[in-house]
C-alpha cells in the first residue's frame, strides 16, 4: 500500500527527553490524533539522553495512536537510546529504523490506516 508523504507526520525530539518534554510530547500526539494524524515518526536521532518519563511517554504516544488504528515508528542510531529501547524491551513494541528515509518507505509497504 502506497502512503502519501504529507500523511505522515515526523516529530524530533531534543537532546534530552525527560519530564519536561514527556508532557509535551504527549501533549503534541493528542493534537496530532485530534487533528486526524494516524501515522507518526519519531525522530530521536539527537536524543542523548532518555529518562523514564520520557519512556513512558513514548508509550503513552503509542496507545493513543494505536487506540485510533494508527501506528509510531521511531528513527533512532545512538548506541545508548538503542540499548535503553532494548533492556527496556521498547524494541519489542516500536519498530525502529535507522533513518526517516527507511521508516517513510516502512509506511509504504505495510498495511496502516491514512490520516482523515
């Protein structure tokens, strides 16, 4: 299945996800729901640092997404956030790639629910 670019909707985060930008996280895929976008990348390419808030805010944004059909993928290379997504077993759940690029093209050959 074929996803138009424009339909996904790509969020960075900052070098630090903690409480702080937990909240705000989850504040911004509860707009990205409300507004009738289903399917979402995470870019946590400049993370350095991910506390458990920010984890759990991870997973918050994935329910909320999946509770309305839609899917999150997270870009992610540093060797420690990848560890942390591992011994956290987060890469049991996300499906994490290495680049934007390799997750868009994921989107396009998987069969997910378009945004409104």
């Amino acid at each position: 299945m074929d996803t138009p670019t424009e339909s996904i909707t790509v969020t960075a985060l900052p070098r630090v996800v903690d409480g702080l930008t937990a909240a705000r996280l989850k504040k911004t895929f509860r707009n990205h729901i409300d507004g009738g976008r289903f399917l979402h990348i995470v870019d946590m390419l400049q993370v350095e640092m991910l506390d458990s808030t920010g984890l759990g805010a991870l997973i918050a944004a994935l329910r909320s997404v999946r509770e309305v059909g839609g899917t999150v993928r997270l870009v992610a290379a540093n060797p420690q956030i990848l560890k942390i997504l591992h011994l956290t077993a987060l890469d049991k759940i996300f499906s994490i790639h290495a680049s934007i690029e390799e997750a868009r093209e994921r989107f396009a050959t998987t069969n997910v629910r378009h945004s409104a």
